[in-house]
C-alpha cells in the first residue's frame, strides 16, 4: 500500500518505533505528504483511503500515547537533513518562536508571552498560551540565491 520511496526514505527512523506503531507511522507520514489543506491524522488517514477503518483511534495513539524520543527523531532527522543540503561550507541555522493558544488543566508549561501578531512597536499585547520554538537549518537552493528553511 505505500510507495517504496516513503520506506526507503523513512528507514532510517525504524528503530525508534516499535513494529505496530512503525506500521501506523509510515501510514501517518505518507499521508501527510498527500493530504491537502490541514495536515490532521483524520486528514492523512482519509487520503490513505482508511477514513472507515475500524482501527482509527490507533493512528491518534502514536501521538498522543505511544512512546518514542522525539530529540532523537530531531536529531536523525538533522544528520539527513546537513548530509543531503550542506555536505560542506558554513551552517546557518534559523530560530523561530510560536505561541500557541492552549490552555486547561492539563497544560502545565503554559506561560504569558508577548504576542507577536497583534503587537507592534507602541502597543504590547500579552498572551497566554505554550511557547514553541522551531530550528531550521537554512539550505542553499541551487535555482536561486536564497537560502530556505528545512525545519529540524
């Protein structure tokens, strides 16, 4: 059911799942991939064809209770990600930080940020809400003279 290319391209992830979730994964993936709009798990189950499927909560499981070490994933995913784009030459990375909205009794990391979006230079807005912060490793692309984030 997936292309040879997606496992292939994702083998080097295989040992941070255990065989089930593995399974649930590369479906998951592929799907993102396919799906348009959103990238949801209802979304990337649906392009997969398995919007019926009887087993559909499985899928919402790898994300929210199977265990896997995400920084290990991150760091894998970084290693490919500089031996494919930057073999040689400098390494810029590039920070990016998100709030999101969330809020509840189960959100305990939850903090009061300044809101980028509805700030500016004479007006401070606070927001509550999880503090994201994203690394990108800035690529040069050949077919122009810019470089482009691989988030990380």
């Amino acid at each position: 059911m997936l292309p040879p290319i997606v496992i292939a391209l994702m083998a080097p992830f295989r040992s941070f799942f255990t065989a089930p979730v593995w399974e649930h994964v590369l479906v998951l993936v592929t799907g993102m991939v396919l799906a348009p709009g959103k990238r949801t798990v209802s979304a990337a189950l649906r392009v997969m064809g398995l919007g019926e499927t009887r087993d559909f909560a499985l899928y919402h499981y790898v994300l929210s209770q199977a265990r896997w070490n995400s920084r290990a994933i991150a760091r894998t995913l970084l290693t490919m990600i500089l031996d494919r784009f930057l073999p040689t030459g400098p390494v810029v990375i590039g920070i990016d930080d998100t709030i999101e909205r969330r809020w509840g009794r189960k959100i305990a990391a939850r903090g009061i940020y300044r809101d980028p979006v509805r700030s500016s230079h004479g007006h401070f807005v606070k927001t509550s809400g999880l503090r994201w912060l994203s690394l990108m490793a800035m690529v040069p692309i050949p077919w122009t003279r810019r470089r482009w984030a691989c988030p990380s």
